[in-house]
C-alpha cells in the first residue's frame, strides 16, 4: 500500500514539476484573456451549429480573404456535429469556387469549379506570396489553430484547468486577440510601421490590422452584429475546424468512465469472492 502511495505521489510531484515549467505562450506584459462561457466546454460539450453557421459566414466573408483552412473540405461542413449544411448547400458553396486541377490531357494544369471533396482553396498559392501581402507576415492556417494558441494563467489556475479538464484556451485567446484591437499604447511604447497594437497578442504589436468591425457580416437570424459576438462566433467555428469530433470524443470519453466505474466495482466484489474462504 505505501509503495502505491509514494508511486502516486512521484507521479503527482511530476505532474507539478511540468506544469510549472511549461513555456508560456504568452510573452512578457501580455493581457491574459478571459475565460469565455463556451458551448462545448466541459464533460458534456457541444457544438451550436447556428453559431457554426454564423462563424463560418465570418470566415468566409472576411477571414478567409487571408487565412487559409487547407485541412478542411467543403464535404466537412454537412457532417454530424458540424454547421451542419446540406449536400445541395455544399453543392452550390464548392462550385461558387475554381480549384487548379490537372495535369490535363495536353500536359496543362486547369481550372474547374470546386467539388464537395476539394479542400477549402489557399487565398494564397504558397506562403512567400501570403507574406508579401501582409508586409512579410504570414496569416496562419486556421484547419488547427484553435488548438495551437493558449495562454498561461499562472501555476494555480494552470492546476485548475488540469483537474476541471478546461481546453478552451485557444478560443479565448482569439477571442481576446479579435475584441482587443482600439485600446491605448501603454506610455513609452512605440507604434511600428505595420504593426497594430493589441495587448493579447504576444509582444503586443501585430501585423494584422482589426479584421472586423461591427455590422460587417450580416446575420440573418436576429443575432447581435457585435465585433464581439463575430468574434464568439468565428472561435466556435476554429475549434471545430481543429476538432471536428469534439461532440463524439467527449460522449466516448463519458462512457468510458462510467464503464470503468463499473468495471472496478465488480473487480472489487470478484476480489472480495475470491479471497474470501483464504485464512488472512
Ligand atoms: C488582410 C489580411 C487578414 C485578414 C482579413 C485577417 N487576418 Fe488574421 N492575420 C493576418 C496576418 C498577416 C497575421 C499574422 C500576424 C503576425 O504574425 O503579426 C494574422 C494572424 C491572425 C491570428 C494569429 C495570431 C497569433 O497568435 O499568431 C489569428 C487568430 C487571426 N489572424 C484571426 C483572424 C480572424 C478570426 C479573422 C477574420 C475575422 C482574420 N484573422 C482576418 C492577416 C489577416
């Protein structure tokens, strides 16, 4: 018993010993963001596919002008768990596209409107030609990018997080990034050129300029037309273009434990049976 015990002990004192060590993303005067109520946070998460909806209307009416998803296909978008679209839908959406194909008969690349297998088309053919755009910054990816950003909330809350199994850093990193544009240079700092001042983003100055003002995209479904509620809305849709089986991976995981919890209880019986008639 006492062997398990300093066993678990070790592993707890390892757990501490790298939680503390873990590199911060966030750089040296960061703001920290919030944390944000989100709908597929917790044991029983999911996704609200009008906000799906809403977040990939965001997307693509202005993110995707820079930001390319390239992990993601249109036929993504009509699956379980996702906005939700209907084949027609996607239909129409991947043909509005021309995706380069070939080489053709004569040898020659061409184009031809897009499929619902094609993935969702670059806004740039290749990254030099992304940078040149943005005054030598590359506008990342967004297929997995939810899941690539977080930030430190310090040892406690760190701990926090790793027992109550929060994971939802990176949308409230983008969230922050998205509604943190407009506030005050801090005394003593000096603009770049190019560079806008956001408090979220690591070092504070970025190179993209704010993507989004309010009543930009047009909602149809009554929604607030809110830079903050755009920014709510197009997070959701990140995270599950980084996760598109959240909904499943969390119900497995939930019948997993409660299988185990019944599992260790009939092994606590069996042990009980079969020991019993053993002079102990
Ligand atoms: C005009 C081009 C452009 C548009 C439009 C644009 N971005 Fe960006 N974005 C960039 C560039 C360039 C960077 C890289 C910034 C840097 O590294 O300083 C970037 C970086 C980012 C980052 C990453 C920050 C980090 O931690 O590295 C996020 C998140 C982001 N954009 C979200 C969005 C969202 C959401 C939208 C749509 C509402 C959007 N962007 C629209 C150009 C754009």
């Amino acid at each position: 018993m006492s062997r398990t015990l300093s066993v678990a002990i070790k592993a707890a004192a390892i757990a501490f010993a790298s939680l503390a060590a873990s590199p911060g993303f966030a750089a040296e005067g960061a703001s920290t963001p919030h944390k944000q109520d989100w709908t597929f946070s917790g044991p029983f998460g999911h996704f609200d596919q009008a906000q799906l909806q809403r977040g990939f209307k965001v997307y693509r009416e202005v993110c995707a002008a820079c930001h390319g998803m390239r992990l993601v296909s249109f036929r993504n978008l009509m699956e379980e768990g996702g906005p939700g679209f209907s084949e027609g839908q996607i239909r129409l959406l991947a043909a509005e596209y021309q995706i380069q194909d070939g080489p053709g008969e004569d040898g020659q690349m061409f184009e031809r409107p897009g499929r619902p297998s094609d993935r969702w088309p670059s806004p740039f053919p290749n990254e030099q030609a992304a940078r040149a755009s943005n005054g030598g910054a590359y506008p990342p990816d967004f297929s997995v990018l939810a899941k690539a950003r977080t930030y430190t909330r310090g040892f406690w809350l760190s701990l926090l997080d790793l027992v109550t199994q929060y994971q939802e850093h990176g949308v409230d990193y983008i969230h922050a990034l998205l509604t943190g544009y407009d506030q005050p240079v801090p005394e003593g700092q000096q603009g770049q050129p190019g560079l806008h001042y956001n408090p979220y983003f690591p070092g504070g100055w970025i190179a993209m300029a704010k993507p989004i003002n309010d009543g930009q995209v047009e909602y149809t479904d009554g929604t607030p037309a809110t830079v903050d509620q755009y920014a709510r809305d197009v997070s959701a849709f990140m995270m599950w273009a980084a996760e598109p089986h959240l909904e499943t991976r969390k119900q497995t995981g939930f019948i997993v434990i409660i299988f185990l919890a019944v599992f260790a209880g009939l092994l606590y019986f069996t042990k009980k049976k079969v020991w019993s008639s053993v002079a102990h």
